[in-house]
C-alpha cells in the first residue's frame, strides 16, 4: 500500500476543514497539531512506514518463548499452533521492545536498519 493510499480516506477529512491540503498528500502534510477530524481514523493507517530499524527473527534459534508475543505494543508477531512464525512488519514501529525481552542465551530477534532485507515475515520459510 502506496503512502498516499494510506492516507487518502483521512486526508478526505482535512481537506475538508483545511482547503491547503492537496487531494494526493502524504501523511506527513497533516496539519501540524494533532488534529483528529473524527474518531478511528487509527485503522486507515500502517504505521509501519515510521520505521527505521526492524526486527530480524531467526527461527532456528527461537525457543517459542512468547516473550515478543506478550510485549509486543503493536501485536506484531505471529503465533499459531503455540509456536511463533514470525513477524507481521505492516503495524511495526521497529521499538526493539521485542529485542529487549528475547532471552539473552537465545538472541533470536536482532534489530536491523530498515534498508536491510535479510527479516523473517510471517509466512516465510
């Protein structure tokens, strides 16, 4: 999903209370202020595009702890079967948090700069 498709349903919104705002603007042309023209325009955006590092799991070292499940504040990874498939990147602010919480001896979730594309998604082998 393009950034200006993300957008495009809340942008709706501003241009009407803001006439300055062009119809294909991106996110970052939202009106400075927090301004919420009304409730639940959460879901109309993946916040993902925000990050700069992202988690890298490897599933060969992963104990299926759940530590990362649990902690998680975007509910990024993906559990099925009691176990973790990996990491569901559209919703993931690349916080580290996950990291963090990994068992130290473990270590299966590293962070990694954005650019990087060497990251377990979940459906991946």
């Amino acid at each position: 999903m393009t950034e200006s498709s993300q957008t495009k349903n809340l942008l709706k919104d501003h241009v009407i209370i803001d006439k300055a705002i062009e119809p294909n603007a991106g996110w970052r042309d939202l009106p400075i202020g927090a301004v919420i023209p009304k409730g639940g325009t959460s879901r109309q955006f993946t916040t993902g595009d925000w990050r700069t590092i992202r988690p890298v799991w490897s599933p060969e070292k992963c104990i299926h702890c759940h530590r990362c499940w649990l902690y998680c504040p975007d509910m990024c990874w993906v559990s099925e079967d009691k176990k973790i498939q990996g990491v569901d990147l559209t919703n993931c602010k690349g916080c580290g948090i996950c990291a963090n919480v990994c068992p130290t001896k473990v270590h299966a979730i590293e962070m990694h700069p954005e650019d990087t594309k060497t990251e377990h998604t979940a459906g991946e082998d």
